[in-house]
C-alpha cells in the first residue's frame, strides 16, 4: 500500500478495532426487524383463524342461500325435514345458525359421513 492509504487504512482500522462490530450488526438487525417475531406470530394466528373458518361446515358442505319469508335460510339437503338449516337475518347470521345446528341438531347421518 501506498503511505497515503496505509494511513486512512490505519485510522480506519483503529477505529474498528475498538469496536464490537458484532454488537453492532446484531443492534442494526433488531432494529430493522425487531417486530419480526410479532409479525410472525400474528401471522401464525391469522392461518389458524382461516384454517378454522375454512372447517366450519357452512364452508364445507355450503348449503343453498335463499330468503325465507323475512330471514335468510341455509339449507343442505332437499327439504327442511331431511336436512339442515339455519336462519338469521343476514345471509352471516344464517350460515352461523347452520353451523350451529349440524352440530347440535338432527344431522342425518349421511350428511356427516357416517354409513
């Protein structure tokens, strides 16, 4: 090296030198991406949420939406009596109430996959 640059490379390095450059890396990354495990949990918590909806069994076996007299109707299968059916005043409402009811109502057994 020239003396020239051998002596910025010596102020450079001396300076460096006394530094935790380590520490300093690891402080820039924590405060360009300190909220990364947050995202990532929250992320996480989203998925299960859809995962969740996307079981539900208004989403599985989606019944048929229509009006009954002033409420929302969801229905599976051809007729009140053989199927399943929720109603609620918004199409929401209903598929919630549908919900509801394959689980706690008469399901007939067909319908939930048993033989």
């Amino acid at each position: 090296m020239s003396d020239n640059y051998q002596a910025i490379y010596d102020a450079v390095r001396s300076r460096i030198g006394h530094a935790d450059v380590g520490q300093a890396v690891e402080s820039a990354l924590r405060e360009a991406f300190g909220n990364a495990d947050h995202i990532i949990r929250c992320a996480a918590q989203e998925f299960g949420v859809a995962g969740a909806e996307m079981q539900r069994p208004a989403v599985v076996f989606r019944p048929v939406l229509s009006i009954d007299g002033s409420q929302w109707c969801a229905l599976y299968g051809d007729n009140l009596q053989n199927g399943v059916a929720g109603f609620g005043d918004t199409p929401e409402a209903a598929m919630r109430a549908f919900d509801h009811a394959w689980f706690n109502d008469k399901t007939p057994l067909t319908a939930r996959g048993a033989q």
